[in-house]
C-alpha cells in the first residue's frame, strides 16, 4: 500500500511499531498480550508526538563543573485518554513522561447513529495553559474525537494533538476537517471504514480486545 499523506497526519512508521502493531491485529492475540503491546506502541508514539516540543535553558552542576541543561518550557503537558480504549495508552505514555497529568473525556457511540454521547469529563483546572494530547486507539467516524476535542476547546485549551493507533482515511479527513489546528499522529492509516462504523482490515473493538470484554 502507498505511503499516506495528508497535512498535519504524520503515520509513525517504524518497524517495531509495524511489527507490534500486525500481532495486535491478529484475532487470536491474547488480552493479556494485545495489552501489553498496546502499551508498548503508545511509548514510541509518544516518542514522536513529543519530538518538537521547545525546550529552555537551565543551570545544571555536574559532579565535575557547571553545564547548561535543558527542559520542557511550559507547563506539564496533559494526555485525554477517550474512555474506554483510550485508557490503554496512558501507561506507555506516562512511562515516557511520569509528570504529565491525565484529564478523561467518556463518550460512547450511540449504536444506531454511531454519534458521541458524553457521560464523563474532568481535567485539570489550568487544562487550558497547557499542552493537550488526546489518545484512542481508533479513529473511526472521528465522532467522538470530535466531540473530544470540541470540549477541551469549550474549556480554553488551544494546544492539541491528537495520537491513534490506527485511523480510518474518512476519520482523518473528518477530524482535520472539523479541527483543522489539531495534527495526528497515527501508527497506521487503514483502508475504510465498514457499515458498522469499524475500520477495515482493523483489529476489531479495541476496548474489548483490551480489557477482554464482548
Ligand atoms: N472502535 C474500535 O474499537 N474499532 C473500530 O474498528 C472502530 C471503532
């Protein structure tokens, strides 16, 4: 398949995220392992989600003499995990950056209409001098990444990134439509969505293949 390109989809293609990412999708991978892979990609995705951040000088003293280090200018930044999948990438992504704080959006899809129904929010109560992150491994219909992100803006935040483990061509087209200011990443870019509003080829439900549900 031909390399995808759309503006500000940046598809993270390395090999250890392709090769974790073809175990994931295989129906008969264990929870316990799709799990733990799953946790596994979202650090390389946070790797690279963070990869231009700015950084500020600071004065450090090494047990041999004085050096400039460097941090992360700004505010600790905050990753939104959509419940229920979403919670699947928040481990890997803290391993990375143990300070960032957690907000939680929980919208489900109506099954009929496949709309986002909001039933959960909370985040920080300074969420909007900082850098948000927001992660689900599907986007599907982008309804409810959408709606996600509709309501961090609702609460001020203007800094968005959008991380997924594997995006539909529609549901990228849909959100950099309704978000055009929020770049994604993305592990991989399938081929459709079906009837059901499920990605093809896929890995089927992602939050039941991660917490073992049906
Ligand atoms: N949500 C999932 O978990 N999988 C899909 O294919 C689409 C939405």
């Amino acid at each position: 398949m031909a390399a995808f390109r759309m503006d500000g989809v940046t598809v993270v293609d390395h090999p250890l995220v392709a090769h974790k990412l073809s175990i994931m999708r295989a129906k008969e991978t264990s929870t316990a392992r799709f799990r733990q892979l799953l946790r596994e990609i979202s650090t390389l995705l946070c790797y690279e989600v963070t990869r231009d951040l700015p950084l500020e000088p600071y004065p450090v003293e090494t047990p041999v003499g004085p050096t400039t280090g460097q941090k992360i200018e700004g505010k600790k930044l905050v990753f939104v995990p959509i419940l229920r999948a979403g919670l699947g990438l928040v481990e890997g992504m803290l391993d990375l950056v143990p300070s960032a704080r957690v907000g939680h959006v929980g919208l489900y899809r109506e099954p009929e209409t496949l709309d986002a129904v909001e039933y959960y929010f909370r985040a920080p109560e300074d969420v909007a001098d900082r850098l948000c992150v927001v992660i689900d491994p599907m986007l599907a219909t982008a309804n409810t990444a959408v709606a996600a992100i509709e309501r961090l803006k609702e609460r001020g935040v203007t800094n968005l990134r959008f991380v997924c483990l594997v995006a539909s061509p529609e549901g990228l087209e849909r959100l950099r439509g309704w978000h055009p200011d929020v770049p994604v990443w993305a592990a991989a870019v399938d081929e459709r969505l079906n009837d059901h509003g499920y990605i093809v080829p896929g890995l089927g439900d992602a939050g039941d293949r991660l917490f073992g549900t049906r």
